[in-house]
C-alpha cells in the first residue's frame, strides 16, 4: 500500500519522506512547490518507490493523483502536511494560507473518507495563540484573535481541527491529529523568518543578531528527527482515531539564551540587536507531551547542542 504526504517537499514533509521510503513504503508526494523546494526531494526522484506530483489540496485530489503511475484507491495512509508555515509568509499569502488549511484539508478528508484511507492531520501549537496556560495541554482551547495578523495560519489550523473531528463523528474517518510546537533543523528555508535559520545566517555572515522584544520570550526547540518519529509514531498507533496529540520538546529556552548559543557555535563576533516585538508574538510556548509519553511511549531524544550542529552544517553547506 502507499502513503500519500501533502507539503511533501517542505522541510518536515520532505524528512518525512525520506523516513517513509527508507522503511520500504511506496510514498507519493503532492506539493505545488509554494514554500516546499524540489531540492528537498530530487535525491528520490530516480525511485521508483517515490512519485512527486506537482499540485494543490485546494483542487480536486483524486483528479490531481489519476496519472498513469499512480492508483489513488492503493493510498492507505495519508500525512497532510500542507500549508505555508513561516511568520513572514502570515503577512504575505494569508488568503492562501487560510484555504489551503479550509478547502484543502476538507479535500484531503473527503478524499480519504471515499478511498478508506487514515489521516494524519498536522496542526500546530499556533492554535494556542497567546497562551495563557503553562505548558499548554491539548484540552487548552488557546487564546487567539481571528483578525490578528497570525489568524489565517491559526484560525485555518483550527478550523482543520474541527473539520477531522466532524469528519470522525459523521463519516467514521480515522484522522488523528498532531499539534506540532517548534521544530529545526536542515532544510528549512533561510529567509522564512523562523528564530533558528534566521540566526544561523546572521552569525555565519557576520551580521548582528536580531532579537525581537527584550529576548525573555521563550521557545521549546524540537529537532526534526524526533519530530518524525512522533508523527510516525502516531499514525500507526490504534485507538487514536478523533484524537490529538501534541508533539513538541519541553525543553524551554529564551531567545536571548539561543542568540548566544548560535553565536557560540559559529564563532562569529556578531552581537545581538534589538528591534520591537511583532504584534501577536507568544512570549511563551512549550507542549504538555504527557500524553505522548503515556499513550504512545514517545519523547524528545535529541539534545538542542547536537541539533543546532548538524542544522549549521547544512546551512553551510547550502551558502557554499
């Protein structure tokens, strides 16, 4: 049977990928190339387990996938990771964004309601808003303003959410959700206005770091190896249709401590710079995970240092 990843040549879809296929699923890939690289997947495109389609979960999807190569009743499990995720991308395609998490995910579900598939939906700790509940628990119903400049990504991931809830009361489909906290590490796009890439750049150019606010807020960093690995993780478990799980680090650290560590790691003599804080900015986010260490025996297992490298490496790589 075969896996069907939506945003499958982003930065988590494409890792995704490469997990998918080096345990033997055949695994096609939808991305309409908007945020997703080709660069991220063109080392499978020779396999002949591996099909990229180039489309859009806001078009029909069953036509989208009717190629000679493809058979969409043979899709079985379904990741739909698709949508913009980069703050500067909240600013400059909000329709976008909103109705590919709307129209695209009711898509995506009716399609794998008609081919009885299982989805992964993938949602996100910005549906938390501005959270004021530490750490956030999945029952938390978040804080959020619908006409803020962060409410097409928010409000369309909860809506995404209500969608799979509905879709599993009316229609028996098993969607499970995760909602994913801040993730790293190679591949991610360098100008997507994410903290880590964002200083990663400026150190290695030589350029003052810039740190939004007074730098107190505080992110929880999940590395994205582990960050497949609950994703994967949660698709295969039983007992989880209607469900959500958060899948994040709740290791916390401030954007004053991670602007140090980067500095440290490069070497650079870059300082830090200060400029004010976005409006809707969370001074703080971190996952309540116990319900993945409980029900699905998994947990972060990769410390921020050895992440941090192997993201930099990249990144250097990618400048070269």
């Amino acid at each position: 049977m075969t896996r069907l990843v939506t945003g499958g040549a982003g930065f988590v879809g494409s890792h995704l990928c490469d997990s998918l296929l080096n345990s033997g699923k055949q695994v096609i890939c939808l991305d309409n190339i908007g945020s997703g690289q080709y660069r991220n997947i063109e080392h499978h495109l020779d396999k002949k387990e591996f099909e990229f389609i180039n489309g859009d979960v806001r078009d029909d999807i069953g036509k989208s996938l009717s190629t000679e190569s493809v058979n969409p009743d043979s899709i079985d499990r379904i990741y739909h990771l698709a949508s913009r995720a980069s703050p500067k991308d909240f600013r400059s395609h909000p329709i976008e964004i909103a109705t590919t998490n709307s129209q695209g995910t009711y898509n995506i579900f009716s399609f794998a309601n008609d081919v009885d598939a299982r989805v992964l939906f993938a949602s996100t700790s910005e549906i938390y808003g501005d959270p004021e509940v530490h750490p956030q628990p999945e029952w938390y119903a978040g804080n959020v303003d619908p006409r803020g400049p962060r409410s097409s990504y928010q409000e369309g991931k909860r809506l995404g959410e209500s969608l799979a809830v509905s879709f599993y009361k009316e229609h028996g489909l098993d969607v499970r959700t995760a909602r994913l906290f801040n993730t790293y590490g190679p591949r991610m796009r360098p100008n997507d206005g994410r903290v880590v890439p964002t200083f990663m750049f400026q150190a290695v150019e030589g350029r003052n770091l810039t740190v939004y606010g007074d730098g107190t807020q505080t992110r929880s960093l999940l590395y994205i190896a582990d960050q497949i690995h609950g994703l994967r993780r949660l698709m295969d478990a039983t007992g989880f249709a209607g469900d959500v799980v958060n899948i994040g680090s709740t290791a916390e650290i401030t954007i004053n401590e991670l602007a140090k560590m980067i500095i440290q790691l490069t070497g650079t003599r870059s300082g830090i710079t200060y400029e004010p804080l976005p409006e809707n900015g969370p001074p703080r986010r971190r996952p309540d995970i116990s319900k993945a260490v409980r029900r699905l025996g998994w947990k972060p297992t990769i410390d921020l240092d050895y992440g941090l490298d192997q993201t930099l490496l990249y990144f250097e790589n990618q400048m070269r």
